[in-house]
C-alpha cells in the first residue's frame, strides 16, 4: 500500500467516526473574559483573543496550566477532553475570572 | 487626585492642592526629619538648604518599555524625557527608586533598552517588580537575574541612606484568583524581622508596584495583605509609601502614614470607575506629557513629613 493510499484511509475512518472538533471563543475586552462562563462538549478547544491594548494571562485556578502574557491580538488555545469545571484568572489582573464547564 | 486626605499626619489641605498642582510629571521626593516632602513645594532657597541637611531622591515608575498602542506609541522617548528631567533637577538626587512594570513584556530587549534609558541618569536605582516584570516563563527569572541578586524570595529586601530606612516589596507575584495584589506571609514574617532593630524613630520609606491602601478594588488596585504588614509599622513616627501601577497621582495620609502614587513615564490610566476599564487612556498627543512624570522626594533632618514633589513631563 503506498503512503498516499495509507494516508487517505486514515482520512477516511476519522470521517466515518462522526468526529468533528468543535471550537468556542473567549473574547477578553476591557478587562473581562466574553463569556465569563462557557459551557462545552468534551473535545472542544477554546481559544482566547486578546482585544486589549494591555496584556493579558490564562491562569487555572488551581495553576494546573497557564498561558504566556498575551500581548493585543495575540491567542491561547487548549482543548478540554474530560467533563468538569475549569476555574481561570488572568495572571496579572486576578480579579479577572471565567469558569468553562465542560459537559457531554 | 488626592484621596480624601485627612488632616492627622502634619498634611495639610493645602500640601494635598499643591500636590494636585504638581500632578503630571514626576515626583520628586526630599526626606526632611522623616517625611518625604515633593521638592516643587519648596522654594529653590530651601531647596538648598534640604541639599545641606537632608537629600532628596527620585521615584520613578511604570515605564513599560515596548509598550507602543495608540495611548502613547514612544514610550521610549517620554522615559528619556524623564531622564532628562531628573537630569536637571535643582537638587541632585541621591538615588532614583522605580516602582515597577519597568517593561511592558518582561523581554530580555526591553530590560535592555530601559537599563539603558535610565542609566542616562546617572543614578543607582533601586528596583522593586510589577506584573509585567515577572510574565516571563520563568516567572521573573529574568527580572531577579538583573535586580535581584541582594533579595530575598521574589525580590523583597532593604537599605538604609543617610538614618532613612527604605523598604523594597514585592505584591505582584503568585497572585491568587479573584484577589488583589498580595504581599504573602513569607514576605510579611520578613517584614517583621527586618524592623525589630529599628528605633520608632526611624523615618521609614516603603515602596512597592501596586498601591498599598485599597484604592479601587474593583480593578484590583489595592494589596489583600497589607493592612498586617502596615500594623508593622504603626509604631514608627513617620512612614511614607510609594506605590506606581495606577498611572495617575494619588495620595492620602492615615496617622503616621503618608501614601503616594507616581506618575507613569509611558501612558496614563483612567481615575477609578471613570472608564469601562483601566487600560491604557488615550488623550490628545499635545496632553498627553502633562499626565506623565517623575516623583521628587526630600528628606530634611529633624522635620516631618518628607516632601513629595511631583513634576510632568510638561505642563498640562
């Protein structure tokens, strides 16, 4: 079997699978997360926007992740696979909170 | 401007007007007997005269070199303005203090071009960080490996000059969700050890990035902890806390205690609640040097408070 043909098999069983990434979007402007709280399927990937002319950090409330400091424009992106609620702050304004509950 | 000062600490309405007067450019800060008095309060004959019995330094602060959005593009240019203003102060100063957010993005090119900037001036300067000093993946790893080589944990630590004590602390790290700026206990035991020696005396200066007094906890400008490591210093005659992250000037005085804030040298933020935000403030191009500035701070012997002269970078 060539590589084309391997590659093209693979192709086809993720697309038999039914999966389909699905993708959400958190805003964050004028020092507040859009929405401050977002509910997802399992498997999404959630990416943040920085819309401020200051930066910016995705911290877990519990620091199990973190962004770097992102500057105006720039984004973070991280999947969530299991079901449960993520609590995050920004690094440098911490009164600036957002929950994503994840749930089938 | 001044937040409803009371009139307990030798403070008067009328020193809280002069400062808003002088608001806009920077402090300069003469410690005469104790207090930090802004040396544009005095005249030029007693400016000499704290020059024979006291010193002065300068407080700077918030200068985020790499900052460049539309609020003031030359962040670069209005910190070398800076320089220049210190350079010509009627008084030498003895030391430059800088409150934080030295840089914009904690990048190994930005504490380079400000060292730079700032060595212009001739001065020692002692550092304390800001949150954008410490947003490196070593989590100021790289702020500690140019200013942190005589500290303690994230970069706290003291000297004395000439019978004044100065406190340098750090309430920008491992901040905690939903909370403001944080001193944490580690730093505030130290902070008990370190004035154990001290005669009540002993004029004390603190200074730090963000506020030390809950000035608008909305926007987390205020530190969660420092009400207990101000209880440290009740016992002292004259104490006096520097604080930038606000970039605007602000002060109030409680007994013993005088609270500043510095101007920033790059752009100016909201008062609070006056905006949705406190992101950068765009003004007009040709208003914009008279909301930025250096503080000047007197210490003269045997006179309190110390005298805080903030000066623009140009009138407003």
């Amino acid at each position: 079997m060539s590589r084309l043909r391997i590659v093209l098999s693979l192709v086809l069983i993720v697309a038999a699978s039914g999966v389909r990434a699905q993708e959400a979007v958190i805003h964050i402007d004028n020092f507040t997360f859009n929405p401050a709280e977002l509910t997802i399927k399992p498997g999404t990937t959630v990416t943040w926007m920085n819309g401020d002319d200051i930066p910016h950090s995705i911290v877990e409330t519990n620091a199990r992740f973190h962004s770097r400091a992102l500057d105006t424009g720039e984004v973070f992106t991280m999947t969530f696979a299991d079901a449960g609620e993520i609590g995050y702050f920004c690094g440098l304004h911490p009164h600036m909170k957002g929950k994503i509950i994840v749930k089938p | 401007m001044t937040d409803k000062p009371d009139d307990h600490g030798g403070v008067t309405r009328r020193h809280a007007l002069e400062c808003m007067i002088w608001a806009g450019t920077g402090v300069l800060w003469t410690v005469a007997g104790g207090v930090p008095k802004s040396i544009g309060l005095l005249g030029n004959a007693e400016a000499a005269e704290t020059a024979a019995k006291g010193f002065t330094f300068v407080q700077i602060s918030d200068s985020h070199i790499g900052f460049n959005k539309p609020a003031n593009p030359h962040a670069a240019d209005t910190l070398q303005e800076a320089m220049d203003h210190v350079k010509a102060l009627p008084v030498k100063p003895s030391f430059m203090l800088h409150t934080g957010d030295i840089t914009h993005l904690s990048k190994a090119e930005e504490f380079d071009n400000a060292a730079q900037l700032i060595g212009s001036a001739g001065l020692d300067v002692h550092y304390v960080p800001g949150e954008h000093d410490i947003v490196d993946e070593g989590a100021g790893k790289a702020y500690r490996a140019r200013y942190g080589k005589k500290t303690k944990g994230t970069g706290w630590y003291s000297f004395d000059q000439d019978g004044v004590h100065f406190i340098g602390l750090v309430n920008v790290a491992n901040l905690k969700a939903g909370g403001l700026g944080s001193l944490g206990a580690e730093q505030i035991k130290w902070l008990e050890d370190d004035l154990k020696a001290l005669k009540d005396s002993t004029p004390i200066v603190v200074f730090a990035h963000i506020p030390l007094w809950t000035v608008y906890p909305e926007w987390g400008w205020g530190t969660e902890d420092a009400a207990v490591a101000l209880g440290y210093l009740k016992r002292f005659g004259s104490v006096t806390v520097l604080n930038g992250h606000i970039h605007q000037l602000m002060q109030k005085v409680e007994g013993n205690v005088t609270f500043h804030t510095a101007r920033s040298t790059a752009f100016p933020q909201p008062a609070p609640g006056a905006a949705p935000s406190p992101g950068p403030m765009l003004v007009p191009a040709e208003k914009l040097r008279g909301v930025l500035g250096i503080a000047d701070v007197t210490f003269r012997q045997g006179r309190a408070p110390l005298a805080i002269t903030d000066y623009a970078l140009a009138p407003s």
